[in-house]
C-alpha cells in the first residue's frame, strides 16, 4: 500500500475500533497522515475526534485504507 505523509486515510477496523474507543476512531473516519514513526506506524490527524476529545492518533497502517476519491 505504501502510506506516506500526506496521504489521506480511512479506517477499517471495527474491532479496535470497539476495544479501544479512545484510540481508535469509528470505521469510516477518514484523516490526514502527517508523520510516519521508525516503527512504521501512522500518526493521523482525524477529521473528528477520537473517544478522548483528541484529533491525533497513532495507527497501523494495515487499520486503514487509502482514500483515493475526494469525499
């Protein structure tokens, strides 16, 4: 798939998503990659907030999917 920053994103798991509301948003969410860690994971900023009021949040890039269509 190949993220890089500045690729939009969209969350696809419902199951993390249900564990860890406050980490993970809720499927469909579509965000902003604005940083990539050594680990290889995404820091996104979401367009809505996560379940603790914050924008930002880290994710694995096998969680999303590129959004490639304006929405």
């Amino acid at each position: 798939m190949a993220i890089q920053i500045g690729d939009r994103v969209r969350f696809t798991d419902e199951r993390k998503h249900l564990q860890e509301p406050n980490w993970y948003p809720p499927v469909g969410t579509i965000g902003t990659v604005y940083d990539i860690d050594k680990d290889g994971d995404l820091w996104v900023e979401w367009k809505s907030a996560l379940g603790d009021g914050m924008k930002i949040g880290c994710t694995m890039e096998r969680f999303v999917e590129k959004v490639e269509e304006d929405t």
